[in-house]
C-alpha cells in the first residue's frame, strides 16, 4: 500500500494506492459515514465497476446511487453536465452530501466540476480506473468540461477530498488505454526523475506483463511527482506548473491536425515528445544519446514515435500557436536539459522547431 499526503495551503488529502483499497479503506469509511453519496460513472465503467463500488459505500455507511452516462470524451459537455446537476438535486444532495467520480478522466472531469458547482461545492471523492486519470488527471484539481468551441474552456480549480486507486483494475482496460497512460508516465522521467526514467527502462518487462507490484510502483511515484508540482502551484499562476506540459504543444498540435481522429491523446504525446526531443538537441543542450534513450523507451512501450505520411510539418508548426498555452504570439517550449531536468524556452528559433517536427514525419 502506499499512501501519498497532497500537502496544499488550504486543504490536503490523501492519495491511497493499493489491491483492495477502495473497499477497504478507514479514510472512506470516515469521510462518507452517514452521508449521501453519488456515484458519477460512464456507462462501460458502470457494468464492471458500479456494483462493487456502491456494496463498498454501503459497507462504509452510505447512501448512494450511481448515474452513469454514455462513455466517451462526447459526453464531456454542457448537456451531460446539466442533466447530472438535476440529478443530484433529484438525488436530494445537500452540502454534506459527496460526489463519487468513478471512472476514467472523463468522468473525474465532469463529476468533479459537478462537485465543484453544486450548491457551490460539495466533497468529492475520485476512483480513477484508467492508468491516465491514476497518474495524472485524478491529481491536481482541474476539473471541467468542453464546448463545441474547445476542449476543456469551462471549469473550476476543485481537490478531491481523497483519491483511492487499486492497480487491479487496470486489468479490464484496454491495451491502448495503457499505453496512452504510459506516455504521460515516461513524460514524468524526463521532465523530473532520472531514476523513475531508469527504472522504466529497467522494468519493461513487468509493463508488458501488467504486473501488479510494478504498476504500483510506477503510480505511486508518478502520483508524487504531480503532487509535487501542483502543490509548488496550485492555480497554474507561478508557471511552475508548465513542465507538466512536455510534449505537449507539439502533442495537440498533431492532434488538431488530425482532428482528434488518429491519435489518442497518450499517442499524440508520445509523438509530441519526440518532437520536443529532437528540438532540444538541436535549439538546447539536449545529448543526442539521451533523445535516443526516450525514443527507444516509447518504441519498447509500443507508443508511437513518428507521425504518418500525409501530414505536413507546417501544418503541425502552425497548429502549436493555436495552443493555450502559447503567450502573445510566442512559443514556450519545455525542452528537457538531461533526462530529469527541463526548462522553458522561449527563443526556439521557426526553422529549429520546423526540423524537429520534419525528423518525426516518416
Ligand atoms: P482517459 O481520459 O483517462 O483516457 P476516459 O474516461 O476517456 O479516460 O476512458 C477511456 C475509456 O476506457 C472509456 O471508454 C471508459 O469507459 C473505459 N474505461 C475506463 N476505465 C476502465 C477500466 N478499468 N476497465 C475497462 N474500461 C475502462
Ligand atoms: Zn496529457
């Protein structure tokens, strides 16, 4: 079991990781005793999960009820926001009441920004049971939804009271799903852990094998590193928070180009840190050797590494000024220095980034 303390200024909370964690924990069964409890699922997390979940809200002295809606990133929208909002009221929530998010990130973004609104706020609990959600979305507090605009324009800063995460339940979720989460975990050894990054490599086998004990590991590690930073800043203000964002303006640049079709988001990552890779040889002081090492990392996780003929390089550079991110018309790339240590660079010179995009296009 490992326990991981959030410590943020205002109000902490534990991150529980273990086999059996979610029925058996004392810290649910002390937040959620006598209280109302609704449980915010897709429709495919429900049929596995649902019922094992609401015996254990029993068991820990609750009342619930679970509402699952249809899966998929669709469903993140104002209308499924809405009708689970009337849910709750129909549901007789009240501010002592808890929203459940169970589920993936879609659910946890969703739920949480439910949790975060009605009757202005209510204690969340989250059960992430996809490896992204577990090591990354579930951390941090953002929550939200789309519009037909954007992705994620409407939203609210909300922590979960806890985050309870058994491994075993990565079991049932698809291979492609896995190897998304992978990415963002291989984006957490290059941007902060040397060691984590070795240990990856060290351990590919037990990946590939699903090994319980590893994913544990590997979770747990990634759940402190995000802590970390998000603790360092909370709302996004000093900026520390950005090295989160590696691989990633190349990343949803591939996948606005591709119109959210080819790519899944891990996928898009994997590519976008090849991308930010081959620039920091190139723009940084990136050692070739060590943009090789990531690259046979993703290879060996069976991640994506190079981006389909058909695409042009100046439709992905135009793309990455779409992003959020980008500041008055100027690129802030995360360029790693050594694997375990990147800084923001704001000078990339147009015919560097052009080429670092040009070396991924096969
Ligand atoms: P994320 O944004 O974390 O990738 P989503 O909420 O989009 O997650 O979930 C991805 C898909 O995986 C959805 O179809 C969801 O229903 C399904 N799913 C989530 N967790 C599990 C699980 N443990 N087992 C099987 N399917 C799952
Ligand atoms: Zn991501």
């Amino acid at each position: 079991m490992h326990k991981i303390k959030v410590n943020l200024k205002e109000r902490g909370y534990d991150i529980l990781i273990g086999k059996g964690i979610v029925s058996g924990s004392r810290t649910l069964k002390d937040l959620v005793a006598g209280r109302r409890c609704l449980v915010i699922t897709d429709s495919n997390v429900s049929k596995i999960y649902g019922l094992s979940v609401l015996r254990t809200l029993k068991n820990a002295g609750a009342e619930s009820e679970i509402i699952p809606f249809k899966a998929g990133e669709s469903s993140k929208n104002l209308e499924t926001y809405g009708k689970l909002l009337r849910q709750a009221c129909r549901a007789g929530l009240d501010r002592s009441s808890l929203i459940v998010a169970l589920g993936g990130g879609v659910p946890g973004d969703v739920a949480g920004f439910v949790a975060a609104s009605y009757m202005r706020g209510l204690n969340f609990i989250q059960i992430p049971t996809t490896l992204l959600a577990m090591v990354d979305s579930s951390v941090g507090g953002k929550t939200g939804i789309d519009l037909p605009e954007g992705k994620n324009l409407v939203g609210a800063f909300w922590q979960p009271s806890l985050v309870l995460i058994d491994p075993t339940v990565l079991t049932t979720l698809p291979k492609r799903e896995i190897r998304c989460g992978l990415a963002e975990v291989v984006k957490y050894g290059i941007i902060m852990d040397e060691k984590f990054f070795s240990f990856l490599e060290k351990n590919l086998n037990g990946i590939k094998r699903m090994e319980q004990k590893t994913y544990g590991e590997i979770i747990a590690r990634c759940c402190e590193l995000k802590a970390k930073v998000v603790c360092a800043d909370e709302r996004e203000t000093t900026g520390l928070r950005a090295i989160l964002n590696y691989g990633h303006t190349f990343g949803h640049a591939v996948e606005t180009v591709t119109e959210y079709g080819k790519y899944a988001h891990g996928e898009a990552v994997s590519i976008g840190m090849c991308m930010a890779a081959n620039l920091a040889v190139l723009n940084h002081k990136f050692a070739p050797e060590m943009a090789m090492r990531q690259f046979d990392l993703l290879n060996a996780l069976g991640l994506p590494t190079t981006l389909d003929s058909g695409i042009k390089p100046a439709q992905i550079y135009k793309a990455m000024f779409k992003d959020k991110k980008v500041a008055n018309g100027k690129l802030r790339l995360v360029l790693p220095d050594r694997i375990g240590k990147v800084s923001i660079v704001k000078d990339a010179k147009p015919e560097d980034v052009m080429r670092a995009i040009e070396e991924v296009v096969v």
